[in-house]
C-alpha cells in the first residue's frame, strides 16, 4: 500500500483590523466567507496567502500565523487541505476582485451575518486553542465535520 496521496493544499486568512474582521461575499455562493485560494506551484505556503490575500483583497499582509487547518477526502480520494491563517498586520487600500466583494464587519456582528462553509467552526480555530483543526468524515453517507 503506497502511502504517497493526492492533496490540494488551499489557505484562508482572518484579517483582523481592531475589531473588525474582514469577509468575502465570494462570486457563486450565498453567504461570507474568510479570503483564501489555492496553493501554487513552486510556492510556498506563506508565499501563497499573502500572494492570495493581495489578489482578492488588495492588501498586502505581513506576518501571518498558521493557527490550524481544515481538511478532509473528497469522493475521490483527494485530500483537500485549508491552511487557517491569522493576522493583524496589513498594508494597501482594501479592494475587491474577481473573487467577491471584500468589507470589514466589527467582530460583534459575527453571529449575525451569513457565514457559510462552517466559518464560524473555523473561528473557534482562529481564535483559540482549544482546536487545531476541522476535519470531515463521511459519516451515513454525508460529510460530517468535527474540531479537533
């Protein structure tokens, strides 16, 4: 049995500003989501979120903090990694791309918004250390996610 497998490595970044948070209404979906994007190749993890967050929010973030990871196997045996950045650190003028449309919300209208794609799990990453990571398991035929 081979132990060599296929991943997508993948980051997302919480930038912080004070006590705001800054979220993506990514194109294609109903909901915010944290800013992130795929790894490249020949890049480096931390080359690929600040190289991210430039492209889809305009800023150029400086010391990031990897505080976990999402991930699970997709249907077909992939291994999808998220890499969770943090950081509060940023310089640039805040626009939006492509991607979706970037604001800041203040920290205390978190549960109020639309966060999709189990970002308010993730905060339990981002801002804790009660976890390290968010994996997904099929379980009765459906995805089923767990902080560990």
């Amino acid at each position: 049995m081979s132990r060599k497998s296929e991943i997508e490595l993948t980051n997302m970044c919480l930038i912080c500003d004070g006590n705001k948070v800054l979220v993506q209404e990514k194109v294609g979906t109903k909901g915010l989501v944290f800013p992130g994007g795929h790894v490249e190749e020949g890049e480096s993890l931390l080359e690929s979120v600040v190289r991210e967050m430039k492209e889809e929010t305009g800023l150029t973030i400086e010391k990031p903090k990897v505080c976990g990871f999402k991930d699970w196997i997709q249907e077909d045996g992939t291994r999808y990694v998220v890499l969770l950045y943090k950081t509060h650190k940023f310089t640039g003028e805040l626009k939006s791309s492509d991607e979706g449309r970037v604001f800041w919300i203040d920290r205390a209208d978190i549960d109020r918004v639309n966060l999709i794609w189990n970002m308010k799990e993730l905060l339990e990453i981002f801002d804790t250390d009660l976890y390290s990571e968010f994996f997904f398991k099929i379980k009765d035929g459906k995805y089923k996610g767990e902080l560990l």
